[in-house]
C-alpha cells in the first residue's frame, strides 16, 4: 500500500463536489488540500523520518531498561512515549494560538 494520507479517490471525489458547495464549504475544502500538500511536503517527510528515529531509540532504550541492563529505574523510563508527548505538545500550541503571526 502506498504511503497515503487518504485515499486518492476520496480526495477526487471531494473536488469534483466543489461547484455544488457553498463558499464556505469551499474555502474550508481548500484548506484541507493546502494542508494535506503541506503534509505530504519532503520536509514533514523528513521529519517524519527524524521522528520514527527517535522512537526507536526510545523503545530500545526502554528494552533496554526492562531488562536491566541500564542503571535507571524501571518506572522512569515507562509510559513516557516522547514521539505522544512532542504530538501533544503541538496539539496545545495550536489550540491556544501560542504561533505568532497567521499560520494560514
């Protein structure tokens, strides 16, 4: 399966709705594609990319931890997913307008 958002179709779909929507329906609809081409953009992919790394360093290193092979404490490496937390982190920036100046 290729490495899609949604599905292609979906989003002809959508498209070929626009002359039958309202303008606001309309412009709502052209956010979602600007933002699902920001998404699909090599730099989120990068980062994407960066991310995952970062994960699987963290699920080795609490392996690692779980068996006992690293001197922390057990209980303070689990339930701390940081990949969750960095997520969280920019659902809340977003939604207490923490960005200076227009995002859109």
């Amino acid at each position: 399966m290729a490495d899609y958002i949604i599905d292609p179709n979906f989003l002809t779909v959508v498209q070929s709705l626009k002359p039958y929507m309202s303008e606001r329906a309309r412009q709502c609809t052209e956010v979602a594609e600007t933002l699902l081409d920001v998404l699909t953009s090599e730099q989120v992919r990068q980062v994407k990319t960066k991310l995952e790394s970062l994960r699987q360093d963290y699920k080795l290193t609490l392996q690692m931890v779980k068996e006992g092979k690293k001197g922390d404490k057990k209980g303070d490496m689990q339930e701390r997913d940081p990949f969750t937390l960095f997520l969280i982190l920019l659902l809340l920036l977003l939604a207490t307008d923490a960005f200076p100046g227009n995002i859109i």
